[in-house]
C-alpha cells in the first residue's frame, strides 16, 4: 500500500480551479517531487496534503486512511506530517537545539536531549546546538529546519522550494545532503520546487505539472529521454525539434539523415505503420548531436555556451533550422566556424506537426530507436 495517495484532488480559488482531478502515489521511503513552472499549482497541492487548504472533490489518503475529502478534512497537528518551509521558518529567539527539540514537548528530556543530539549529528552540525540561527549560515539553517521537521519522525516529510534562498552552488551541494539526509532517515518525502537540477537531484520520482494537473508522473530518465507529451519535452532538459517526415513503419527522415525504429512505428489512430509521409516534429537533446571533426556532415556555430567542462554549442544547418550540440570544452570553435557533426541518438521521440498534420499523422508521442550504422 502507498505510503500517499491522491485521487482526482481538486482545489479552486473562487471560480478558478488550481488543481484539476490530479492523481498520484508515493511508497514508503520514496521521494517524490512536484515540478512545474509558477502558478502551475504545486504548491497548493502541498497546501492540500499538508491540511492548510481543503478540497473540492476527490481524497488525499496517508498510510491508508483518509484525511481530507469533499466532505471530512484532518487538522493539519493531526496529519503527523512535517514541514520545510522556503524562508527556513526558525524561531530567532531560541537555540538551535530548542529549535530542533520545538516538536518534542511530549518527550522526556533526556530523550529529547538525545534525539536533538542526533539529529545535529544527522545534519553535519554535531556540537552547534547552543548557537541562534542568526549565528549559522543559510545553508546551515536550511538543514535545521529540516531537523526540526524530522524530530517527531512524522509519517510524511513536505519541503516547499526549501533552496530558493540559497545560492546556485550552495543549493546544489545541499540537494544532494538533504537527499542523504532524508533517505537516513527513511522518511517519505515530498518536494516542491520549479528548479528541474533540484528535482534530478533529490526525487526518486517527478511529476511534471502544468494548469493544475500532472503531464507525466516518472523516474528522471524516462522524463528527459521518454517524454509522454510536448510540453514534458519542451519543459525538461533542453533541446529542438526538427520536421521530419515519416517514410514507413519503421522509418522516419529529417534533415540530419533517416532514424530507423527497431520496433514499427505506430503512425496514427489505429493504423500500425503509415506510407502517406506523414509529417511529426523529432526531439533531439544537445546530447544527441555529437561533433565530429571527420564527418561530412557539417553546420554553423551560432552561439556558444562555455560551461567549464563543456560548451553548449548553438548551430545552424543547411536548412537555416538550428540544433544544440554539448560538446567537451577542449573543442573551443568560433562563431561562424563550420564543424563536423554526426548523430548518436539511442532512441528518437516523435509528435505530430500541428501544422502539417495529415489524417494519419502520429497522435501523441512515439519513442524510437536509432540503428546506428555499422
């Protein structure tokens, strides 16, 4: 049984809904993350779980049993849920420790000593209970209030944009801590958050949502290499599309060359293979586009990206169209220099060309697999 289950929420301000009939589940000692960009709703949902809003139809479930519903809502003290919150939310006039042992009233003390001990611990602050949060630095009282949130090992962990305060470095590293720090503790876990890195970094799952419902519910991998609709492709990772032309059921031309599927390629509402040159738009990541000084095949730099270890390369081919390419830095080309270029793409994602789109034109997305050459 999930540890979380939402089934077809919903949630409105006035006359417009935020949530609309979102579903989802999370295990026991997952972390899941809400992904999306502002004003998508994530938050609310957050809000829903958490017990701060209440729904209009369809029920959130923790560990089995239902705590809200169109018709029952669960005080949030009563929800055994714990919360990490963007601005940190310590109390400036208490001590780190007081601030971690806040959720520990009912314990005796030489167990609340001990818990907050641990927890210090836990965070990479063993020894720093007596300091004030003032004395700490963000990142440092970011882990705090996460300690805070894990002392009365609550059922559920919720974290709302918990590194916005931070710096881009300092939000990297403490993802990964706070992931570490987490799954140490076993606790289920919940993230909200608009930065796809935080997202990779820390959530075993991600949902993507947009105008209040989810678009893909998946592991990182599938979200960037498998993407279910056009706005998960367009929303995660970078990358373009270019027109491409479908020959046959396994086929499928664009500028660069032919993509040859090792599956058919379902082209269309019912038909299993098309020969009407049915015209889909093909994804294709920076990383599917590899230079190579010895290939024929060859496209203008545009604009470049210097990343340290990589540069991302903006190139525009033959056709005027322009692609992405992330090369190794050692690779320095300058704008207006021609490279070589080849393909290495493990499998291709198609949609249907909106534009151009005949009867047979593929409906949604379809995944194939690149034959490379011999």
């Amino acid at each position: 049984m999930p540890l979380l289950e939402l089934h077809d929420i919903c949630h409105t301000y006035g006359s417009h809904r935020v949530v609309d009939r979102l579903s989802f589940a999370l295990e026991q000692g997952s972390i899941g993350c809400l992904l999306g960009p502002s004003g998508c709703g994530k938050t609310t949902v957050l809000r829903c779980i958490a017990g701060f809003e209440s729904l209009q139809c369809g029920e959130i479930r923790i560990k089995g049993r239902v705590v809200s519903s169109e018709h029952m809502h669960l005080p949030p003290e009563r929800r055994r849920i714990g919360m990490v919150f963007q601005d940190y939310a310590l109390f400036p006039h208490l001590t780190v420790a007081d601030n971690i042992a806040f959720g520990l009233r009912r314990m005796p003390d030489g167990g609340r000593a001990a818990r907050v001990e641990e927890l210090l611990t836990t965070i990479g602050l063993p020894g720093q209970g007596r300091k004030y949060p003032h004395e700490l630095s963000g990142g440092q009282q970011q882990r705090v209030s996460l300690a805070r949130a894990l002392a009365p090992s609550p059922d559920l962990l919720l974290l709302d944009e918990p590194f916005s305060n931070l710096d881009v470095d300092l939000r990297e590293r403490l993802s990964y801590e706070v992931r570490d720090i987490i799954k140490a503790s076993g606790t289920t876990a919940i993230l909200v958050t608009h930065d796809q890195n935080e997202a990779f970094a820390i959530a075993d799952e991600i949902g993507i949502m947009n105008e209040g419902r989810i678009q893909q519910w998946d592991v990182p991998y599938n979200l960037y290499h498998r993407p279910q609709s056009r706005f998960v492709a367009d929303f995660i990772g970078q990358g373009v599309f270019l027109p491409g032309t479908v020959l046959d059921a396994q086929q499928v031309e664009v500028e660069l060359g032919l993509l040859a599927s090792k599956a058919p390629l379902e082209c269309g509402q019912g038909c299993a293979s098309c020969d009407r040159q049915c015209h889909v738009d093909v994804l294709l990541r920076p990383d599917d586009i590899v230079h190579d000084d010895a290939s024929p095949m060859q496209a203008e730099v545009v604009h470049k990206a210097f990343r340290g270890a990589e540069i991302l390369y903006t190139l525009r081919l033959g056709s005027g169209a322009r692609v992405l390419s992330l090369v190794p830095s050692h690779h320095n080309h300058a704008i207006g220099e021609r490279i070589g270029i080849r393909l290495d793409v493990d499998h291709v994602v198609t949609f249907r060309n909106d534009f151009d789109a005949p009867a047979c034109a593929v409906p949604g997305p379809n995944v194939v697999h690149l034959v490379k050459p011999a």
